[in-house]
C-alpha cells in the first residue's frame, strides 16, 4: 500500500472475510440458542414422567407410615418404609384416596406433572379360575342328618387307635389300612369309596355294641372291601358292601356280621366274593339271638343264602333254590357260616345307605378346576389393576371408558412415556372378611412359613337363607376349591374341599356345621410350608347368597405369613394440553 492509499485490494478482501465470519458467528448463536431452547423444552417434557415415577415409587412419602394414618398424610409416596419396593397397602389406599378426591394427593400429582394432562397405570400379575361347578339346592346327597365327617388322613398307619362315637363319614376312596390299626365306632359308619386293608399285622374293626347287641349300627363300605393279611371286624347290624369282598394274603380273617350281608358288585373285580386261596372266617347272623341273610348281586341278579352252604336266586316269582354257589363267586365251603331266617318272596334290594352318597348328587358340586397366572408385562390395557387420569381440570380413577382420554393423547402435539418394572410386597389379611355381593376378588394372600397348628380354624358365618360361596385356593402349586351351602334357612351350613390334581377333582373333607355357621381347618385349606416358604392365596370366586357372609379367622394365621413379592409393571403417559 502506497503512502496516502486507504485501502488495498487485499485489504478488502480481509474486511470483506471477517464480514463473513462475524455474520456465521451470528448465525451459528442463533441456531445454538434455539437448539439449546429446543433440547430444554424436550428434556422438561421427557422428565416429567421421569421424576412422577421416582417420587411416586422410590419415596416412601412423609410421614412414612402414612398410610396407616391418611390424617396425617403429607406427601404420598407408595415405597415401603424398610425395603426396595412398593408397598401392596400404600397402592391400595393411594388409589382409594384419589377415589374420595383426596385434595393432598391430587395436588401432589398436579405439581409431579407440572399440571399436564397424564395417564397412569398400574399393572399386577393376575390369577384366572375357571371353575366347573353346579348349584342345585333341590339335589340330595349331602351330609345325612346327624352324621359327623371324618376329616384326619385316609392313610392309616401304624398302631393307630380311632374311636368314632357319633354316626361318621368317612370321605375316603379308598381308605387304606396298614399296621395293627384298631377302628371303633360306637354307631352307623360309612366309608365312601373301597377299602384296603392291608396290615402286615392285624386289624380290628368293632361297629356296635358288639357284644352286647342292644343297638343295631351298619357298616357300609362304598365300593371293593379288600383284607389282606391277619384281622377281625365285628358288626353289630347290616353290612352294605357297593363293590366286591375280597380277601387274600395270609393270616387269620374274622368277620362277625350280627345281621344281613349285602353285596351290591359294583365292582370291576371278577368275582363279587372272592376269597381264592385265604384263610378267613365268616358269620353272618348269631345263632339264637340275631339272624342274619347273605344277599349278592352277580351281574344284576341277587342270591341269597339264609343257612350255610344253600343258596336261592331271586326270580319274578320269589325264590329259587340253585345248586351249589353261584357263579361269580369264589368261595369255599368252610369259610362263610349264615345263621339266617325265612326269605321273603316279596324281597326288594335295599337301596345302599344315604351316607355314601355324599359328594354325588349334592347341591354344590365341581367337576373341574383351573388357575392360570399372567405376568404384568403380558396384560392389555383394559386389564390394569388401578388406574388413574388427569385431563381437562379433572380427576378419573378406574375409568369404565378411557377413548376420551386416548383420544386426547393421540391428538397431543408431544406425548412422554415412562415406566417401571420394579417389585410390590403384597400381602393381604384380615382377621375378619365380609362377603357382600358377588365381586370376586382376593381376600387373604402371602407366604406362609410356618407350619399351622391343628387348633386353627376358619369359622364362617352365612345369613338365614339358602345359598352358597365358592372359594378358590392356591396353595403353593396346588388348586384348592372350598364350597359352603346351605339349600334352606333351617337347614345346616355344609362344607367341602375339593383338590384339583392332573385334571382331576377330588374331595379332600367334608363338613356339617350348624344352621348358621360351620368351621373347618386351616391345615385342610394350606399344607405346611416347604423350603423358604409356600406362597398362599384364598380368592372369593362366587357367592350366592344376598345377605353378608362372614369369613372369620380363629387361628390368627397372619402371624405365620409374611409379604409375597410379586412383580409389578407402571406405565405413565404424559402430554400437551390439546
């Protein structure tokens, strides 16, 4: 550049550049400032359900027992106070204070969510039953009047000795005897299925006042009557046998039966009486004092023998003298003495005792039982377990309709989702239930370890009218169904267990109580604990009764229990006001 000379041509050229740069500086700071504003307003968009989910699930909340006092509620916070996971009664009381609009919990939801529109959900593993049961309060079948049921183990082992004073039940099939069992029962007692007995030693049956033969009690035995091994079984009236007698094995049989013998074969055994190759003894009748007749049904036709070795076959007419035994049944001349009496030509088979009827026919029956569990993560929309939404300056919990909410969301110009899979301690008892209606749902739910004394009961109380309730119960890995019914207002409140196994449903116990109540054992309803612990669930599953039902606890259970961890799925949606 030349003295005087103001610019030159590569002066300019550098004016001209750093023009260039101050205006991209500019430029970029602008684009900075509105990428900065941008990144903001997304991260408070996305940190909303972010930090509603922290607060809600990893706070306790203040005080952190709150839940135990609503009074003194200040901020909710549904963790447990000792613990890594949410508490199953905080979330219940929490939902149940938005459905009474609480105004503390609203409002801390409203400042959680900045006063946004929001869709909360919370989703718990979920139990389906499907049970297959009938209700006919007109059928038969139940518990005979005056009859108490055996509820003690169809197992009976060892040196046993069972005394039954009362006209008893036993729920068995089949009842399976070994050891040097003694079995007394002062009146009428019924076995429902076959019998086993299998000793490797002996066994005593005494039914009656057997001697003296001042009453008349029946033994009855609902289906096969098997002895094998050494025994004696003294009845002081009628034997009713539905399936076969049959009797192997070695040692000494004695069967003293004071009055008739009847042998319905309903057996799939070959022979109704068979007693191929044993050594037994049996009298039927006692000479002089009580008679007694043998009568067997062979493929749908009676025989009768009122005296040793003579036997007559039943016809249209009367009865006919046959020769030698009939066909269809073992047995040799030396083991059966009938010491009987004149047979009627008017005779009719006597229909086998009301008592092992139980559990056919009866009022309330199951036939099948199901269970399945769904995790959280598999469940739709519409099988939330609470819900909750904040839209157009309004609270909704458990909404029957949502499209007006989902509608809102969809049309939002942004829409933020969080959620959590964390862990919730469920556990739900109380020492006193009410049954109002017929919403199902659960009604005691833990891990039982500790083992339940046989002293603990459950008592429950029905109104006067007739009807029913179905319980389902989940003991560990085991399906339970538990039915109480009553089919009149003076009639008797019956129960029974019934146990689902490989599709199948049996009955565990029965029982008859008062016209108003019945009790019956925890220990029936749950079996021990095993390793750390058998988790337990007792679900109301239909009641048909129109006044309240009690369910009672009599042996404070909640002490041997302790929470179930269960897995727990939250799912919170929040948007723009539309």
């Amino acid at each position: 550049m030349r003295r005087g000379q103001l610019l030159s041509f590569d002066a300019l050229l550098a004016i001209v550049i750093v023009i260039f740069m101050l205006g991209a500086v500019s430029a970029t700071s602008d684009n900075l400032k509105a990428g900065i504003t941008n990144l903001l307003g997304w991260y408070d968009r996305t940190s909303v359900p972010d930090t509603m989910l922290d607060v809600l699930l990893q706070s306790a909340g203040t005080p952190p027992n709150w839940n135990e006092n609503v009074s003194a509620l200040v901020v909710p916070g549904l963790r447990a106070s000792s613990g890594q996971y949410v508490d199953y009664n905080k979330a219940v009381t929490f939902f149940d204070l938005l459905k009474n609009n609480d105004s503390r919990v609203e409002n801390a939801l409203l400042n959680l969510s900045l006063g946004r529109p929001f869709l909360l959900d919370f989703y718990l593993g979920k139990w389906s039953f499907e049970a297959n049961f009938t209700w006919n309060p007109n059928a038969g079948g139940g518990i005979p009047p005056g009859f108490e049921v055996y509820n003690g183990s169809c197992s009976i082992r060892g040196n046993a000795q069972l005394t039954f004073d009362n006209p008893t039940i036993l729920p068995c099939d089949p009842l399976d005897v070994r050891g040097a069992a003694h079995l007394v029962a002062s009146s009428d007692f019924c076995i429902v299925g076959s019998v086993g007995v299998d000793t490797r030693g002996s066994i005593t049956v005494d039914v009656g006042h057997y001697p003296p033969y001042q009453e008349y009690p029946y033994l009855a035995i609902g289906g096969d009557w098997r002895i094998i091994g050494a025994g004696t079984v003294h009845v002081a009236g009628n034997t009713y046998v539905l399936g076969a007698l049959i009797v192997r094995g070695e040692g000494s049989r004695t069967i003293n039966i004071a009055k008739d013998l009847i042998i319905y074969g309903d057996t799939t055994n070959p022979y109704v009486i068979d007693i191929a190759g044993a050594s037994a003894t049996i009298t039927v009748g006692i000479a002089g004092y009580s008679p007694g007749n043998v009568y067997v049904r062979v493929n749908g036709v009676w025989y009768a023998s009122n005296q040793t070795g003579v036997w007559y076959k039943k016809t249209s007419t009367g009865w006919e003298k046959v020769s030698g035994t009939p066909a269809g049944i073992i047995l040799p001349s030396t083991v059966l003495t009938v010491n009987g009496y004149p047979l009627s030509p008017d005779w009719v088979p006597p229909a086998p005792p009301e008592c092992l009827n139980i559990g056919t026919g009866q009022p309330l029956t199951v036939s099948s039982l199901l269970g399945n569990y769904t995790y959280p993560q598999q469940l739709s929309a519409s099988e939330a377990w609470n819900r909750v939404s904040y839209m157009n300056a309004s609270f909704l919990v458990n909404p029957t309709n949502v499209s007006s909410v989902l509608k809102a969301r969809a049309n939002a110009s942004w829409v933020s989702y969080s959620e959590r899979n964390t862990v919730i301690s469920m556990f739900q008892y109380n020492r006193t239930t009410t049954i109002v209606g017929n919403a199902s749902g659960i009604i005691l739910a833990g891990v039982l370890r500790y083992d339940i004394p046989d002293y603990a009961m459950l008592r429950v109380d029905v109104p006067a009218e007739s009807g029913y309730v179905l319980l389902v119960a989940v003991d560990g890995g085991t399906l339970k169904a538990i039915g109480f019914w009553k089919t009149s207002p003076e009639d008797a409140l019956n129960a029974e267990v019934w146990e689902s196994s490989g599709g199948n449903v049996s009955v565990v116990a029965t029982y008859r109580g008062s016209n108003t109540s019945v009790t019956i054992p925890w220990g029936v309803i749950f079996s021990g604990p095993a390793g750390f612990g058998r988790p337990v669930m007792l679900y109301l599953y239909s009641n048909g009764f129109t006044g309240p039902v009690t369910l009672t606890d009599e042996g404070d259970i909640g002490v041997l229990m302790t929470p179930m961890y269960e897995p727990l799925l939250v799912k919170l949606w929040v948007w723009d006001e539309p």
